[in-house]
C-alpha cells in the first residue's frame, strides 16, 4: 500500500502570474489580452491578481488566444493553485 507523501508546497502562486508573464513575453498589454477574448478588462485583471478564477470558459478563451498553450494547462494551474491554498489554510489551523 502506498503511504502519502507531503508534497505541497508551502507557497500558493496564482495562475494569474503565469498569464502575466506569458502576455509580457508576448508583448500583449492586459487591455489587448481583454480585447482578444472579449472579456472586460477589470476580469483580466483580477485573473492577474489572483482575485478572480480561471474558469473552464476563460481557459477555452485563452486556448484561442494564446494557442500554444492548452486549455488544459490553465485549468491544471487554477486547480493546482486552489489544492494548494486549502491544504496551507488547513496546515495553518492544525499548527495553532
């Protein structure tokens, strides 16, 4: 039987991040990503800032936008991000 390993990390980093840095490679400015997709701006930028979910919609949305990057992808980090800051909020109450 496999025992269960501790593999989180103890920093959640928003898929935001990872957007931004991949519009400021590409040249885009959030207003340009926005545009694209045709979502308001203040969305976009709440996705940046960790305010706002990258949802299944968003994430097809992206896909169009930026197509060397799947859809996938951005549902793996949103869903990454999430596990990752329930088990810190989790391992923050049990250590107080």
């Amino acid at each position: 039987m496999a025992t269960k390993i501790d593999t989180y990390p103890d920093i959640a980093i928003p898929p935001g991040e990872y957007l931004a840095e991949e519009i400021g490679a590409r040249g885009l400015s959030q207003k340009e990503l926005a545009k694209r997709m045709g979502r308001p701006l203040n969305v976009i930028n709440e996705i940046i800032n960790g305010k706002k979910a990258i949802t299944a919609e968003t994430s097809l949305q992206l896909e169009e936008v930026l197509p060397e990057i799947p859809a996938k992808f951005w549902m793996n980090l949103e869903s990454d991000y999430r596990l990752t800051k329930a088990y810190i909020n989790r391992k923050s109450k049990s250590a107080q």
